[in-house]
C-alpha cells in the first residue's frame, strides 16, 4: 500500500475524544508511578482520540487492540505529520519512510543483525564506557551540588548511541552544556519541531554540520581508522554482490532512535519512581556507584537516584 503523505487518524463512530483536555504538568497526585497520561485510558477507555503530542491522533491503549494493529494483513505503517518534517535531515529512513518507500526495508534488513542478541553484545564495551562517566558525575556531586537528571540521560543516550553505534566520543560529561555534535543535533531538531516559525538560516548551518560530522564518520570507517565492531562498520559491509548494501547518503545516525531512547530512559523513570527530579538530585545516596568490578550481571539491578537498572 503506497502512500506519500502524511496519515490522518480514521474516523471511528463513537470514539471518545479528549481532544483539548490538558494534562497536569507534574506527577499524579497519589500515584507516584503514574504518568498524567495514564488518568486518560482510564477516563476514556482503551481508544480515544487525544492532541497532546501536538496533532490529532488515535490512540490504542491495550495489549488487545495493539496485537490486532500489528497484524500486517489489515493494517500498514503511517507516518504521521510530525515525523514527516524530520524528512529534510534524514531523508527516506527507518522511521520516516512513506509505505511504499524503499528507504525502510533497506535500514530494516542492514539493522537486524546489528540489534540481534550477539549485535547487542557487542555494544556492550560502549555501554559501559559511557555509564561508568554517568556514575562518575554522579558520585563526585554527593554533598557538593545537585545533578541534572533529565540532562545527563539526555548525554548518556546522544553518547551511547555515539560510541556504540558510530565509534565518536562527545565527552558530553565534560561540558557544562551538549557537546558540539550534540549541540548541533538538538538544534536541528529544534528547528524542525518549529515548523513555519523555523529559522532556515539556523537550520541548513547546524545540518550541515551534522553531515559533515558523518561523511567524516564514513570516511573513517572506510580507511579502517576506527578499530569498533560498532552499528556504522556494520551498515558499510557489502551485500552478498559486493556492492554496498546502503549509499553514503542513506547512512545517518539520526536514524539510530536517539530520541525515543533519550524519551524511554525518561518514561522508565518516570513510572518506576516518583518523578521529582528535584528530589533525585539531593538525595543521591553516597556510595551509589559501580562495583570496583563493573557494573555487574544482569540480575544486579540496583536503582541510582530515580533510576533503575
């Protein structure tokens, strides 16, 4: 099914509609491991249409309706308007292709190895890396200063998806802000979540640096200059024909889910813990770093100031 526009919701006689009801801005009061999202499915049901993301959309809020939308036989993938102005910096790719558009099963077929059980392991090495510099921060601010939470998961996953995935440290931790890079990037997508009041100028600078940044990236990779088993050495292998599996300018690291992991890590805490960020902060309790050893195995899941695992 090919389409190439942006999707509208379906008109569904007698969904409800919370279109124009505001969230509360903070926690529920008395249900500290409740987003103000979830008073939503509990007031209108399982489907309802909301504009809480900035757009009309309806939303499917059981396992029951979810399983029956991820059957491809009767239901295709849509991108919806906000992801489709991301198009100008990515391009046709893993998250905003139209249905019909190459672009996805390209970035699908390079990416299931490198997001495969033995491809996980691999980033592992990374992983820690850039966690132990989180821990580091956070055990130096005991008793001396409060810690920026929602920040520093922001520069853990930008310098996650970095080094595991493209072999590039930001050191993010050393800056009082984002990183150039990073900077960059955010100012990318500030412009694109702008829409008309976008600045043009602003946007083409910062883009062109991140292209920059990752035609350098590729060059590297190509001369051997980075010894990383990470996911940008796997997108450059060749197909079975020797011949590139994706062209330099299908490869970009916007694609890797920066955002969505940066929202995840975010969401996660929010639902195992109160989400009082301010709390979080002056309360890291001393010792609350690594093992001299590492982190440890995966049964060792001990929660860090509002964070888990």
């Amino acid at each position: 099914m090919e389409s190439f526009s942006p999707a509208v919701p379906p008109e569904i006689p007698g969904v409800p509609s919370a279109v124009g009801v505001e969230l509360p801005p903070g926690p529920v009061p008395g249900r500290p491991y409740s987003l103000p999202l979830d008073l939503l499915t509990e007031q209108y049901g399982p489907l309802f249409y909301a504009d809480f993301g900035g757009s009309r959309r309806l939303y499917a809020c059981s396992l029951p309706l979810v399983d029956e939308l991820c059957d491809e036989t009767r239901f295709s993938k849509a991108l919806t308007d906000r992801l489709a102005r991301f198009r100008p910096v990515v391009g046709n790719g893993l998250f905003t292709a139209y249905p019909g558009e190459g672009g996805w099963q390209e970035a699908h077929d390079v990416l299931i190895p490198g997001f495969s059980f033995s491809g996980l392991r691999s980033y592992h090495p990374a992983m820690l890396d850039i966690n132990r510099q989180l821990i580091e921060q956070w055990d130096a601010a005991v008793d001396t200063r409060a810690v920026d939470v929602a920040g520093d998961l922001a520069k853990l996953a930008m310098d996650t998806v970095g080094l595991a995935g493209f072999g590039a440290r930001f050191d993010s931790y050393q800056h009082d802000g984002l990183a150039d890079i990073p900077a960059s990037f955010a100012a990318t997508l500030d412009q694109v979540l702008r829409g008309a009041n976008a600045d043009q100028a602003v946007f083409e600078t910062e883009r062109g640096k991140l292209f920059s940044f990752i035609t350098d990236l590729i060059a590297q990779h190509r001369a051997g200059e980075v010894d990383l088993d990470d996911l940008l050495a796997l997108m450059l292998q060749p197909g079975p024909d020797g011949a590139p599996v994706l062209d330099d300018d299908s490869i970009c690291p916007v694609r890797s889910g920066r955002r969505p992991c940066a929202g995840v890590r975010r969401d996660r805490q929010a639902h195992l813990h109160p989400p009082d960020h301010r709390r979080d902060a002056a309360t890291i309790p001393a010792g609350a770093g690594i093992r001299p050893n590492g982190l440890g195995g995966h049964g060792d899941r001990r929660p860090v100031s509002g964070t888990a695992g």
